[in-house]
C-alpha cells in the first residue's frame, strides 16, 4: 500500500511538501492492527468516509509506523530577498 500526499508549508522556505509511504507485506497486518480494520477493502471503506484533516493525519502518521519505503521532498524558496 502506498500512500502519496502533498502538504503545505516546506522546512526549506518553499511553499509544499510531498511525500510517499509505501508498507510493504511484511508490515500489512500490523498496520491493519493501529488502523483497526482487517484487510484492504475495510481500509478503503474507512478512508472513502474521511472528511476531516485529523482523519488524514492520523493515517498519514500510522503509514510513517509502518512504512517499508519512504521518499520526502521539501520545496525550495530561491528568492534572493
């Protein structure tokens, strides 16, 4: 499972953040444990209901538990101000 997400805001100045997690097999059933469902349509069942920003954050926070692969990437401000 991999999960890709852009956020606003860049430690580096810049105005966003991307991100990608992947949890890999070896991880998936504890990850399903934090997430409280027991495979992958109750996951997407869940996450098709999200309407608010701390139900995003908390799986953006669980996958980062349990992520087997990660890539991150902050934006950049170039301005010489």
């Amino acid at each position: 499972m991999k999960l890709d997400g852009y956020t606003m805001g860049s430690l580096a100045g810049g105005t966003g953040t991307e991100c990608a997690h992947t949890v890999g097999a070896v991880k998936k059933d504890e990850f399903f444990k934090a997430m409280e469902v027991d495979n992958e349509d109750e996951l997407l069942l869940l996450v098709d209901a999200y309407k608010e920003v701390a139900e995003w954050s908390k799986l953006h926070l669980v996958m980062t538990d349990f992520q087997t692969d990660s890539f991150v990437w902050f934006e950049t401000d170039w301005d010489d101000k």
